[in-house]
C-alpha cells in the first residue's frame, strides 16, 4: 500500500508550509488527484485517517478534489474523458492521444490557524 508513504509525504509538505508562517496547526488541506494517477482513493482516505494522528494535521479537514483523467485524440482532435491509457477514441476509434489532465497528485491549497 504505497497510500500510507504518500500520506506521509502530504503530511510532510503540510507542516513544512505550516512551519513556514509560524503556525502550529493545520486546519485544511485541499488535494487535487486525478484518476490516473495510481491511487486508490479509499486507502488514501484510510492512511491519511491514520497518518495525521498527532501531527499538525490531526483535527484539519481534509478535502480531496478527483480530477476526472482527460485525453486529445491525436488524428481528430477529439477531447473526452478516459479511464486507461489505452482507451480509444469515442469519436474515430483511434488510440494515439494526449493525456491533458488526470495525473495530477498536488497540494492544492493549506489553511493555518494563526495562534
């Protein structure tokens, strides 16, 4: 389950951003994650859950945003939403595209309590 060593790495970038404003807790986390990004939303939840005990983090409300995995269609310039790299084209059935979003795994935004 690398969920738990990401969760860590979150953890990690939250409380350094904290630390940065003089601040000792964090209140909420925003992440963006998208669904081609190789994690499994529910273990995320459960190692989060788990890892944010007695850290900066510990009563923060943490908001996780999906970003739904988008592709160009390379021959007919079609955009639409895939579940795999290897999903074809919805409107010529081509498989040569570009991945535009759904990689994503980011820090979107922190809020500190300024005690």
């Amino acid at each position: 389950m690398h969920e738990f060593s990401i969760a860590l790495s979150i953890i990690e970038i939250a409380e350094s951003e904290a630390k940065k404003v003089n601040s000792k807790q964090v209140t909420e986390l925003v992440l963006d994650i998208g669904t081609m990004a190789g994690i499994e939303f529910h273990a995320l939840d459960f190692a989060m859950e788990s890892a944010i005990k007695n850290t900066m983090l510990d009563n923060a409300k943490i908001v996780v945003n999906k970003i739904q995995a988008q592709a160009k269609c390379t021959d007919c310039d079609e955009i639409f939403d895939i579940q795999s790299s290897f999903d074809p084209c919805p409107k010529c059935s081509g498989f040569y595209h570009n991945i535009l979003s759904g990689k994503e795994l980011k820090v979107k935004s922190l809020v500190v309590d300024s005690d």
